[in-house]
C-alpha cells in the first residue's frame, strides 16, 4: 500500500473533494499525507493588498485553512507544504524528494493549480511525475466499490490495473476497450466491417485476461466509438466510482495523458480517474 501521499491544491473550494478523498485514503492506508499550495508568479506586494488579506506566513495560512477543512488531523500524519514556482516542476520534484507513492489532486479550472488537469499543464506534470495520479472529481462516501479499467491492452495498462487491484482490494474491476474504423465513411458494408473489428477486439481482450490471471474483471465491455464518450456514458449507467488507465498506449485510449483523447476523457468523464505512470515494454 502507498506510505506517503501528496496533495496538489489551491485551497479553494473547488479542492474540497480531492482533499476529503486524500485524507480518507491517507487514514485508511495510514499513509503521510503531504498537502503541497504552490503559489505562483511573483510576489505581490503587501501594500498592494486590503489589510485582511495581508498574510505575513503564507505557510501558517496555507495550514490554517487544511486544519479547518479537515475538521480534525490528530489522526493523520499530516504536512503542509507552501512553495513558490512552475506547478508541474515543483510537484514532480517535491514527489522524488518525499517519495510520494501517489499524486492527488482536484478540477479547479480558474485557480492556481487549475491547469493541471485540464489545460496545457497536464503533460509536463504526468510526463515526470513517477507516481500514479488520482484525480478526485466526485466528493467521496466511503472508499471505491466499483473501478473500470480502460484498457489498450498495452503493458501500461495491464500495470495500472495491477495496481489499482492492489490498491483498492475491496473494489469491482470491470475491463473497457474502445476500438474504432479508420475511413469506415468509405466503407461499402460499415456494420459487417464494426462487427469484424469486434470480433478481433473481443479476442484481444480474451488475450489480454489469459495473459493477466492475477487482476479478476467482473465485467468486459468491448464496445465501438469515442472513448470519452463511451466512459462517459457506462460510469453514469453502472454507477462506477473511477476509471482506471494508463499513460500511454496504442489505439481506443490511445496516448492517454500525452494526446487529445487524454484531455477529452478527463474533460468528460464525470468520475474520478486513476492514472499510472508509463511503463516500458
């Protein structure tokens, strides 16, 4: 199990979820629990502020406000950090200094660290990140019951969902694969053709079970179309708790974190997501 957490956070409200979240796993995994505020640009001059908002110790506010969200911490083994920088340069290397075991972080999209998840930073962070990354965007009852695993069949993903089943024993994993057509608008018969295609991916997904007898899956669905959309649809209609990927891969999820289904998928789904870092054939 993870021994040290990091929190990435702007202490606005729109953080409250991801803290709740860490806070339940760091308890749960009697994990640390690092809560990392990453003040960016330059420093603002204190005349230039109205008299309430003129905080001498960015850090005493910063601890101030997680010990008010939190409620109590006397249970957790907690650490706050405040640091002025480049947000994914600052949070990947505070990771390697802690060896943090897993990055987590909320959906803020107008704040400090709102770019992290859904803007041109997200690449830099998971690209040197070496811990996997959750991204909370629902706020937590209890710990995860059901996870799907959003598959590529690519070594990554066997490795995310290895340690997603690792992680989160109690859950249900089910396995997802999106396959698509290329040119099917020129095909003459495009249902024969998705049909074939289904076919070849429902065998590569038996592939992929054979292959990885240590991760048990309640549930395969192989379905043709959009990957976020698809996601989308299933972790609203099966209740699902969070979907599980890895950072790179082929085709379906295809470059996931690194490309354009990537920012689509974490832009649409509406559950949390684990991400596991990349993982070399």
């Amino acid at each position: 199990m993870p021994r040290t957490l990091m929190l990435a956070t702007d202490l606005g409200h729109r953080s409250d979820r991801a803290l709740d979240r860490a806070a339940t796993l760091a308890r749960a995994w009697q994990a640390r629990l690092l809560v990392v505020h990453v003040l960016e640009g330059g420093t603002q001059r204190r005349a230039d502020l109205p008299s309430w908002r003129r905080v001498s110790d960015p850090l005493t506010a910063a601890r101030r406000r997680v010990q008010r969200d939190l409620g109590t911490t006397q249970d957790l083994a907690l650490e706050v950090i405040v640091e002025r920088g480049d947000p994914d340069t600052l949070l990947a290397d505070l990771a390697v200094q802690y060896q943090v075991d897993l990055l987590v972080c909320g959906v803020a999209r107008d704040e400090a660290l709102g770019r992290l998840l859904l803007g041109s930073t997200v690449e830099g962070v998971v690209k040197r990140l070496p811990a996997p990354l959750l991204v909370v965007k629902r706020r937590p009852h209890g710990d995860y019951r059901r996870l799907v695993v959003a598959s590529d069949f690519t070594p990554s993903a066997r490795a995310a969902a290895a340690v997603a089943a690792t992680w989160w024993p109690q859950a249900q994993l089910d396995l997802f694969h999106a396959f698509s057509l290329p040119f099917q608008g020129l095909l003459d018969d495009k249902t024969r053709a998705i049909e074939q295609a289904r076919l070849r991916a429902m065998d590569e997904c038996r592939r992929f079970l054979e292959e990885a007898p240590e991760v048990r899956y309640a549930n395969t669905y192989c379905e043709h179309g959009e990957p976020a959309a698809l996601l989308s649809d299933l972790v609203e209609a099966r209740e699902v708790d969070a979907v599980v990927v890895g950072t790179e891969g082929r085709r379906g999820l295809a470059g996931m974190v690194l490309g354009s289904v990537a920012q689509r998928v974490l832009d649409r789904v509406p559950v949390d997501v684990f991400v596991a870092p990349r993982v070399d054939a």
